[in-house]
C-alpha cells in the first residue's frame, strides 16, 4: 500500500532539495537530467497505450475514404480531387490524434488526479506512475501538433492539453510541459528554451507551477526550473537558468546561470501618460515632455467615446 508523504515531510524535502541545488553537492537529490524529454528511466511498456490512440486515429482515415469513395459521385470527380483529399488525409489524422489523445488524458486524470509536490521515483508511488504516463501521451500529441503546416496549432494544443495561454502569446521551437503552467498575455517564449514544470532531482520528481504573468519574454536557449515565477514585463536574457521556486520581479531583465541575476531595470516597460516624447527636427534631437493629466477629463472622455460606438 502506497505511504502518502505528509505535508510535513514535503516542505522538509523542499526545502532540501533548494539547498542542496544551490550548494551543488552530489547526494541521492544529484540532478539526473534537466529535461522531460531527456527521460532515461522511462517505462517503456507505457508505450503500449499509444496502440488505441494510432488505431483510432488510423480508423478516422480509414472512415474519411470511405466516405470519400461513397459521396463523390463520378470517377472523374474522384481522381480530380485526390491531391484535396490527401491534405485532408493528414489533418483527419491530427485530428485524430488530438480526440482520442485528449481521451485518454481525461481518463489518466479521472483515475488518479495530478498535483504539486515532492514525490518519489520509485515503482508503487502512484504521483510518479501517472506523470510518466503523462508525460508520454503529451510528448507523442504535441510533437505531432508541433510539426503541422499551421502556425497557430501548437498553441491550440498547448491550451487542449493544459497550459493556461491564450493566442496572443508565442513559443516558438521551445519545450514547454503541460502540467501547472501558466502563461499571461503577450508571452513569448524563445526558440530552443525549456520551461518545467516537474523535474527528476536524483530519487525525488518535483512538480511545482512555473507562471509568467503579462509581457513577460524568455530568452532562447534558457531553462526555466519548476515553481520559477516571472513577473509582469521582466525578460530572461539567452542562455539564461532559473533555479527552483525563483520569483523574478517585474519590469526586469534577468541574465545568468546558477540562478538568473538582476541585470538592470527594464525601462521599455515604462506605460506611463503623462510623458510624451517629442522630436526637434532642426535640432535632430528627441527630448520628453511630461504633461499634467486630468483623471476626471479622461473618464469623461472614454465614457463619451463609449456612447458614440454604442
């Protein structure tokens, strides 16, 4: 029977496994891989679940020739709309794969439900069977979504499979884990970064929420450890590692290794309306001039712009 940590024996775990990454040592909490897609002590009779997701998926093809045979009603018509048919051949089998991919994500949470937290990587701990399995059926649905035509397919597979985002942000060519992320508007993420959200520490796996609020930018090439939070308007320059349960504060830049450091404030970030910047053309200069603002004036204003629009 499986022995449930307390919440007493999580934060002793946590706050030794912060100690110990700092510090460097090599104990049992000795980083075995940074990455979920670096997995080595991966099951592979877990793979045997794909089997009714390909078959499934395969039958979606198998029912659109079908029909495609059946519903055209002349030969000719037939062999002129081939080349349609085979395009739409791939996106019935995406969308195969993201039905019954779903599906199956749906029934894994039913039975047991993902959470936060230390747990170990031992056969019996039911935390760390289940986010293997996680871990799989998501790896096989978005590398499949990642490699579609459409530009905007991997976000809507992101949102599908968990990660709170909205089409406004952007993760161009980055590993991104799906469990307890959640991505603010106007988020980009930069090619070749990895954000985490659970990771193997030696016998332990964390899983802790990884958060970047509003205009945030993460640098290509960076690793975001579990629990990091990014505030609003801060930059993670390239190349870049945040450690575990790293609060970032906003309108910063932040750059280095071992953790990110404050490198200086992000002064693009400013919104502010009583500066307004003005040029000299004679002079080929541009100077700012900050202008007193009335609240009252402008509630009174956007208030009248809303009634003509309405």
């Amino acid at each position: 029977m499986e022995k449930k940590m307390s919440k007493e024996d999580d934060e002793t775990l946590d706050s030794q496994v912060v100690e110990l990454l700092e510090k460097g040592q090599k104990s049992e909490f000795e980083i075995d891989f940074v990455s979920t897609s670096a997995i080595k002590k991966m099951d592979l009779k877990f793979l045997i679940f794909f089997i009714p997701i390909l078959w499934a998926s395969f039958y979606s093809i198998a029912c659109f020739w079908y029909s495609y045979i059946i519903f055209i009603p002349t030969i000719i018509l037939k062999i002129f709309l081939i080349p349609v048919a085979i395009l739409a051949n791939f996106f019935v089998l995406v969308f195969g794969f993201i039905v019954f991919g779903k599906l199956f994500l749906i029934i894994l949470n039913l039975i047991h439900k993902p959470k936060e937290g230390v747990f170990k990587t031992e056969k019996g701990n039911r935390d760390y069977l289940f986010w293997q399995l996680r871990i799989q059926l998501k790896k096989l649905v978005l590398w499949i979504m990642n490699n579609n035509p459409l530009p905007w397919i991997d976000i809507v597979g992101f949102r599908w499979f968990g990660v709170q985002v909205d089409f406004s942000s952007h993760m161009f060519d980055s590993w991104v884990d799906c469990d307890f992320i959640e991505i603010g508007r106007k988020v980009t993420v930069g090619q070749g970064a990895v954000v985490m959200s659970s990771m193997v520490v030696g016998k332990y796996l964390i899983i802790k929420k990884v958060k970047f609020e509003d205009y945030t930018v993460i640098g290509g090439v960076s690793n975001i450890a579990p629990g990091t939070t990014v505030g609003k308007e801060t930059i993670v320059g390239a190349f870049s590692t945040t450690h575990y349960k790293q609060e970032l504060e906003p309108g910063w830049v932040y750059f280095g290794t071992g953790p990110v450091l404050k490198l200086k404030p992000n002064k693009y970030a400013e919104e502010r309306d009583d500066i307004i910047s003005k040029k000299d053309v004679d002079e080929e200069r541009r100077y700012k001039v900050i202008k007193e603002i009335n609240v009252d004036n402008k509630k009174n204003n956007l208030k009248e712009n809303n009634e003509e629009k309405s």
